[in-house]
C-alpha cells in the first residue's frame, strides 16, 4: 500500500483502530502511520508494532505534511478537534472523512474551499473486516488520491463511489443503520421461537446461527437474494406459509421502506 507520503490517522477509536490494523495487515509500514488517539491504552498493542500515537495535534512535529488526513472522531466532537488540522491543506493532501453527518461543504467551510475532502459512509462490520463504504469525493481529490482513499476503506470491507454527495443520507439509513435492524431481526426471530414454545436461550441461538448463517450464504453466492429466498422455500411448506404473513401487503417491506425513509429524513436533519 502505496500512499506517497505519511497518513495521519486523527481518533484510534472503534472504527479509526479497525481500519488501522486493517491497513496494517495489508502491508502499510507502521512508521508511515501517526495516530492522534488521547486514550493511547486502546492502541497500546499498535504502539508496541512501530506506529508513533499522540496525544493531540500539539504534538505533531514542525514539517510533519501527511499525505492523507483520516478524520475517524465522532461528529459531535468535529468542531473542537478540526481547527488543528487546518494547517495540513495544501495540494497533494486529501482529508478523508468517516464522521456520520458532516458533509463536504462542512469540511470545505472549515478547512478552505481548495481542501481535496472525501465524505464516507461505513457501517459496523467494518470491525471484522466485513464492512461496506460508501464515499463521495469533492472537485478537489485527484484521481490518485481517491484510488489510495478507496484501497484504505477496501480494508475493513467493500466500497463503492457516488459522485451525488445527497445518496450518503439513505446509504446511512441502508447500510450505516441496516446492522441494528438484522440484529433486531435477531432478537424478533428469537422472541417469535420463545412464543411458540422454544425454550429461550434454544431460541436465541436459533436466531443468531440462522441470521449469521444465512448472512455468510448471501456472501459467498452470486445468486440475487430473491432466488435464495426461493430456494429455502418448498411449495406448499412450512416457510412459504410464513413468507405469505411476512410478504403481504402490510408485512416486511412496507415496514422497512417507512423505517427507511426515517432514517433518511433524520440523516438529511442532522446534516443540516
């Protein structure tokens, strides 16, 4: 992994710490990644590997120009932590964004206009290399830099590139969100077992080998989800009673479509 100059990783949290060991066991050399992480214990096994953790941007060195810039704090603490970085915009230099919310504008009303940004969106599997990333870049990142931001967020996952920065809202109601709504479908699937008379901890693991199961089926077949679907389902058979409830007017889809549009309207809220 070739990035032509440092990468400065800003946050060593949950997802900033999975891509860094993500770009570690893809061969970035340790000594090519500064962290900026407060809480140096949560990365005190990196540390140890070769990779230099501060404590705040006060302590990067005079002359220190990173070639890509990984914003990986919460966005509520955006404001506070991105004056510091300020300095880092020249060309050459592109800042990649993972903070839900804050968009392209609000990084070039920060940084300056001429700021090469890249807004993304991951979602949490990312912390087992399974996640998927949608990401968007400004006028200003070069055709290499968004190839070296993309082998970045490659991995923890997938990634695809929308050049229409407004689909970023329902990729966060899909994907950013969709890992809550399997694991309530979990925790539904689960409760339905119990309600039919399934002891509940048989029906908890039920639910969670059968969701888990059926998620890693999805991965590895090239078949469309609808044809899965028929696969598992025999005319006149148990599932297909159960698809019928489930595939009704009133049932699944419907349901996931206003959840959906929810999520959609409250990202498009928050960014605003």
């Amino acid at each position: 992994m070739n990035l032509g100059g440092p990468l400065l990783l800003v946050g060593g949290g949950k997802m900033g710490g999975a891509l860094l060991r993500g770009w570690l066991e893809r061969g970035l050399p340790p000594d090519e990644v500064t962290v900026v992480e407060p809480n140096a214990a949560a990365l005190a096994d990196l540390a140890g590997r070769g990779v230099r953790v501060l404590p705040d941007a006060s302590a990067l060195p005079e002359g220190f120009a990173p070639a890509i810039v990984v914003l990986a704090v919460k966005p509520q603490v955006m404001n506070e932590v991105l004056p510091a970085y300020g300095r880092f915009v020249r060309p050459g230099t592109v800042f990649l964004s993972i903070a839900a919310g804050k968009t392209i504008a609000y990084f070039e009303g920060r940084l300056g206009g001429g700021a090469a940004v890249v807004r993304a969106m991951p979602n949490t599997p990312a912390a087992v290399g399974r996640g998927i990333t949608v990401a968007c870049p400004n006028a200003a990142v070069t055709a290499d830099r968004k190839a070296q931001c993309g082998a970045l967020l490659e991995a923890v996952g997938e990634v695809a590139w929308v050049e229409d920065e407004a689909l970023l809202d329902p990729v966060t109601a899909v994907s950013g969100g969709g890992p809550a709504y399997v694991f309530l479908l979990i925790e539904c699937l689960a409760e339905a077992g119990v309600q039919a008379g399934l002891p509940a901890e048989l029906a908890m693991r039920l639910a969670r080998a059968t969701v888990t199961g059926a998620g890693e089926l999805a991965h590895r077949s090239s078949e469309p989800a609808s044809v899965l679907r028929q696969n598992v389902t025999s005319p006149g058979g148990t599932t297909l009673e159960a698809l019928k409830v489930l595939m009704a007017p009133d049932g699944l889809q419907p349901l996931m479509t206003r959840a959906v549009a929810a999520a959609t309207r409250r990202s498009r809220e928050l960014a605003d």
